[in-house]
C-alpha cells in the first residue's frame, strides 16, 4: 500500500507526518531544527528520500538543510556529513551561501530596488522562502528568497548560482516589498517543457521564462490592483500564490492580495475567477491531482484581519476552474475560528482517492483523504504553520 509523508515547517522548528494509503492514522516526528523558522521543506520527485530544508533565524542567519533518508537525519550542505553540532552549539551559516550577482548576462548593474516610499535600497539577502526541487534531478533545486531572486543549485544545495537575468529585467528597479518583505515566493518548473519556469514576486507580480532562465518577462496583463496608480500596470501587482497541474502547463491559477485568477495561456493574460467566494483576499490556492479543473481557495476575511472569514474555517472548492464554489466545512471549526492558512500552507498527494492537507497559523493541520468532502485534524498545537508539503510514496 502506498503511503503519504507531510512536510511542515513552524516558526519553531519543522515536523514530518506519516501514514499509510488509509491516512487515518499518524506518526509524529519533531521537532527538527527546534527554535529554528522552517519557512519550507520540499522533498525531491525523483528520490523520495531527498529533502530539503530551509532553516533561518534573525540571530543567526540562513541556512540550507538536506536529509538524505526521508527526514531521519539532516546535515548542512557544504560541511561534513555525519557531524551535527554538538549539545547547544548553533549550525555554522557559513556555507550554502547566495550570494547575488552584480550585473546580468544583459550587462545592466543590479544594484538597488525601490522601497516603500519610492526611494532607492540596495539588494540585500535576508532569507530563503520557497525551494522547489527539480522533478528529474534529486541534486537539482531552486530557492526563491528575500530579496526577490530565483536561486539554483546542481550538487544537492552545496553551492548557489542565481539565474540574474530576473532581476536584471529592465523593471526590477522598480519592485517593491509586500508586507511580509520582497519575496520571491512561488516557483513552478514545468515538467512538459523544462525549459519553462514560473515565479511569483511580492510585491512585484508574475514572471516567465521560456529559456531556463536566461531571459523573463512579466506576465501580469489582466490584473487589477486597487493600490497602483495604473491599474494596467506591468509590474507592481501583490501576487500571494500561483498553482498549475503538472499536465496543462499553459492553465494558471492564482490567489491576489485580492481576487482569484486564472490564465489559459501560460500567464500572457488573466481573468478573475472569484465567482461566489465571500470573499476574494487570501494567500493559498491548489489544484486537485486528477481533476485540473478542481481548485482549492481559503477566504481570509481582509487584507487588515488576516484570519478567516466569519470566524469559520472553510475550504472552498470550484470543480470548473472558478466562478462558482462551494463551502467545505464536514470537520472544520465553524465558530469562534480566527486563523490564518499561508500561501505555502497546502498540499496535494496524488493517491487515487485525492489527499488535500493544509496548516494553519493555530498550529493545526488538517487532512482530508476525499478530496475535501470531509476533514480531521492530523495534529493539533504545533507552532504557527509557515508550509505543508506532502510526498506519495510506493
């Protein structure tokens, strides 16, 4: 029977559940890398016993970790192997450094972006946000960090390179931080077409390339974004999540700072979606595993009260690619609920019977083994969820 592994990172450490096909019954490990910010953890597509990690303090820095064993051991890329420090002693940030390239391979200096108050800030890196491994290559995987770049690395994360071209596009200058900081949050490599990557910026907008990174343009035409002087825009847009199915590459799915989209063209151009929704402010979207027109949303009331919408924790599903929706509740807190679910914090298996999990910001994470008609708790009181991703395993 197959079995499922969920990958969760806290802003206190990270935690690995198992189980079996049924997914009725887990196994907790953790906390890994206690204390630590787990902003994600992804495991590889093509050795499923590879994992990624990434681990970040305001103390002590960024680093990377790797197990090779399904998340039974961890060591720090660029060092030893088989040597974990010792009783209270910190991991060294020394290695797996990103460090930025200067100019771009157009020969255009990359040297400030612009702030909130539209004055000019160097580029500085902060943290690693999203590490998304490539799907035929377990030594393969990218980083999108803080502040906004697209990172890679072809020896299991022991060296950086950066794909300079995206901030060497001639609008990077003007890019500008969300909230949260200048993420690069979303990367999608498209398994049909390799050549083709996906990135989301906040607050910059969407970014494709069809050369492996040589060349991006921006693919924001169709999104509306009440706070921008031009709301045609090409760049400037707060862009939360972005979501595909592996095998229609060109369809797009994305969650705003407001409003629900969708793009048939591999992002050239986008129509909003939200349909019914009580409300279109969110930062998670998914897509079911056989069904790419069934999409996953969770309401969150406002931009300004970051919990959910009424106090009542729902998952909204639309089976026709948007528009119209329905509220999934069969096991969710439906009073006095005020959480928040992260644009990382959700996750699709890809076992017959569709898996969904999410985490939230309460410390919950839910799983549903029918694609959302009916949900339960799979742990409770963890540290606030920063991202679930989950692994089908033979």
């Amino acid at each position: 029977m197959s079995k499922v592994r969920v990958l969760v990172g806290t802003r206190k450490g990270a935690f690995i559940l198992t189980a079996d096909g049924k997914r009725a019954k887990w196994d907790v490990s953790g906390p890994h890398f206690a204390g630590w910010v787990i902003y994600h953890l992804k495991g590889s597509p093509a050795d499923p016993n590879r994992i990624y990690a990434s681990q970040t303090s305001d103390w002590f820095g960024q680093l990377i970790q790797r197990s090779d064993d399904g998340g039974r051991s961890w060591h720090q890329p660029g060092t030893p192997a088989g040597q974990p420090p010792k009783p209270g002693e910190m991991p060294k940030a020394e290695s797996n450094k990103f460090v930025y390239d200067t100019s771009a391979e157009t020969g255009k200096p990359l040297t400030t972006h612009q702030w909130y108050d539209g004055t000019q800030h160097p580029w500085q890196f902060k943290r690693v946000w999203h590490l998304e491994p490539s799907p035929t290559d377990p030594n393969t995987v990218y980083a999108g960090v803080e502040d906004a770049a697209l990172f890679r690395s072809t020896d299991g994360a022991e060296n950086w390179q950066e794909l300079s071209g995206l901030r060497g596009h001639g609008t990077g200058p003007q890019w500008q931080p969300g909230a949260g900081g200048m993420c690069l949050h979303t990367v999608i490599l498209d398994r049909i077409n390799p050549q083709r990557i996906y990135i989301a910026i906040s607050a910059a907008g969407a970014f494709r390339t069809d050369d492996g990174g040589k060349t991006w343009k921006p693919i924001n035409r169709g999104l509306r974004s009440q706070y921008i002087p031009d709301p045609d825009a090409e760049i400037g847009h707060c862009v939360h999540h972005v979501t595909m199915h592996p095998s229609r590459p060109e369809v797009l799915y994305m969650q705003k700072h407001w409003d629900v989209m969708r793009s048939d063209n591999a992002g050239d151009l986008w129509k909003e979606v939200s349909g019914n929704l009580p409300t279109d402010f969110g930062f998670v979207i998914d897509v079911h595993a056989h069904e790419p027109e069934t999409i996953y949303v969770v309401p969150i009331k406002s931009d300004s009260e970051h919990y959910v919408h009424d106090g009542r924790l729902r998952v909204y599903r639309s089976r026709g690619g948007g528009n119209e929706w329905e509220a999934l509740t069969n096991g969710l807190p439906q009073a006095n609920c005020y959480v928040n679910v992260l644009r990382d914090a959700m996750a699709v298996d890809s076992l017959d019977q569709c898996g969904i999990y999410f985490g939230t910001t309460g410390g919950q994470v839910y799983a549903s083994a029918d694609a959302g008609d009916s949900w339960s708790p799979i742990v409770r009181d963890l540290p606030a969820v920063l991202s679930v991703e989950v692994q089908t395993l033979s």
